[in-house]
C-alpha cells in the first residue's frame, strides 16, 4: 500500500468521524438544544428527524417533551388550628421552553430540585391558611345515616382539599415559569398526623365511638323493656279473657249438670240417691283401702239392704 493510498484512507476515515460527528437525531419524545462551549446557540430543536451540527464543537442535549412526574417528600406541616401533619403531594411538570430550561436549571434533576423548593413552600403556606377537617375532606357530604351524633362529627366546611390543591396550583405555576416549566396537575398523594399525636388523636375518636355505641345500646335496651311490658300486660290480658271464659263455661256446665241432677231426682229421689252412691262407692273403695264403720252408717245402707 503506497503512501497516497493511505492519505485516501485516512481521508476517508476522517470524513466518516466528523460527518458522525455532525449528525444528530431528535425523536418524537424530545427536543433539543444546541450548545458551543456550553453556551446555547440557535433555536430549540423540536422537530423529530435528522439534524446538523458543527462537529467537535457544538453538543446536542435533549430534553423529554413528554410529561414528567414530581413525588415529593413527606413534610410535617402546622395547619390553621395547630395540628401537625405530614403532607405528601405528587404533580405532573413537563418542559415547555427548553432554551429557558437549559438557561435556568440545565437538566431534569436540576427542576427536581427546584420543583422542591418551589412545590413544598405553596403546599405548607396554603396548608397553613386552612383547618384540617378542610384538607382531608372534599365536600359537605350527606352521611349514611340521619343520627345527630354522625351529624355533629361531620361539620360543615367552607373549602375542600381540591379547592386547596387549586390554590396551589396557580402559585405554584407562576414560580416555575420562568423555568421553562408547565406545571399540570398537583394532588394530596397522603395526609397522616406526626405519630406524637397521632395515639390520641384514635384514643378520642375509640372514645367518640364509645359514646355512640352506648347510646345506641341504651335506646336499644329502653325499647326491649318496653316491647317487654306490653308483651307481659298483653300476655295477663291475654290469660284473663281466656280464665273468665272458663269460668263462664264451667260455671254454664255446672248448671246444666245442677238441672240434670235435679230433673233426675224429681223423677226418683231413692235411685238418684242410689246412683250417687254407687259412684262414691267406685271412688273411695279400692283393694289397698280399709274402712272401719259401725253397723249403723249410713255409707253402708244400699249394701245392707240391696233393692
């Protein structure tokens, strides 16, 4: 291989290197721009396709266009009547001015820590501005049940916790823009007491509880004793018309049964007399029963002088 073979060579190596150094490829997620010796040149580039750029000198950094997610830490947060809690919030961010973005914070980790400062201070002041009933509800529901005591737990309130985020929201937005930044969207991701309180604040809601359970158990003994009572006084009235009306028919049979006895002895007093006798007789006479009478009773007439 001659010399001017390899000057080819080297040539065409050298083209190779700085035509690969010279391209660059932005896709449909994101969107570009080009620095020279770290300072910004040009307009973004947000069109997806093959681009060009001074090779060695310029850079491509990229940046997604796609929306991008915020999770904040957990802070413990004073609200407007002095309870402690911690606040965990999450928001969708997405780049909106890379040019902007790249001048103010160069890179996603940089927004990260920015989007703290920034997310975090609007959480607590607005928090702050709020009681807790109004953070962890979000409207004047109807409870599940028209008892007074689920009434007085559930105190009406004039701002929910989606009026709160909306108060964030707007704050918060204005700080970021001028980062390059579109803030989307902020939600409460969890709202828990600082576990110093959080004991009590069970032990008050175990003995609220209570309170409701015994009553409910009062009310519901108080109707037992009533349905109880008229059970008992429908029970004697119940007992009484049934003992006056064997009564009445037992005092009915035992005149019918007088009549009988008297018609029968108006017919013949001595057989009537008999008959009674014999049924006596059959009553109080049985093998184990021993009688001891004079001659002259008169249980024994009708067996000493049989007709």
């Amino acid at each position: 291989m001659n010399r001017s073979q390899l000057i080819s060579i080297g040539l065409g190596l050298l083209v190779l290197v700085m035509l690969g150094s010279s391209l660059y490829t932005v896709s449909e997620i994101d969107q570009a721009i080009i620095t020279r010796f770290g300072q910004p040149v040009g307009d973004p580039v947000i069109e997806p396709g093959l681009h060009i750029k001074v090779p060695f000198i310029d850079t491509a950094n990229k940046f997604e266009k796609r929306f991008l997610e915020w999770d904040g830490f957990p802070n413990q947060v004073p609200t407007r009547d002095r309870r402690f809690i911690f606040v965990d919030t999450y928001a969708r961010w997405r780049i909106t001015d890379p040019l902007l973005f790249f001048q103010r914070v160069r890179n996603e980790l940089g927004a990260q820590a920015r989007l703290d400062d920034i997310l975090d201070g609007e959480t607590r002041n607005a928090v702050a501005r709020h009681n807790l009933i109004e953070i962890v509800r979000t409207s004047n529901r109807e409870p599940d049940t028209n008892e007074a005591e689920v009434q007085e737990i559930l105190e009406p309130i004039t701002t929910g916790r989606e009026e709160i985020t909306q108060e964030i929201l707007p704050a918060a937005s204005a700080a970021v823009g001028d980062l390059g930044i579109e803030l989307l969207d902020l939600k409460f991701k969890r709202i828990n007491y600082v576990p110093e309180v959080q004991q009590d604040v069970f032990a008050r809601m175990i003995a609220e509880r209570q309170r409701i359970a015994e009553e409910f158990r009062s009310e519901g003994q108080g109707e037992a004793a009533r349905i109880q009572g008229e059970r008992e006084r429908d029970l004697a009235q119940i007992e009484s018309q049934a003992f006056r009306i064997a009564e009445e028919l037992r005092g009915e049979a035992d005149a019918k049964a007088t009549a009988i006895y008297a018609t029968a002895y108006a017919r013949d007093a001595s057989f009537y007399a008999f008959t009674k006798s014999l049924e006596t007789y059959e009553r109080t006479m049985d093998p184990n029963t021993v009688f001891i009478l004079g001659t002259d009773s008169e249980f024994l007439r009708f067996l000493e002088t049989p007709r």
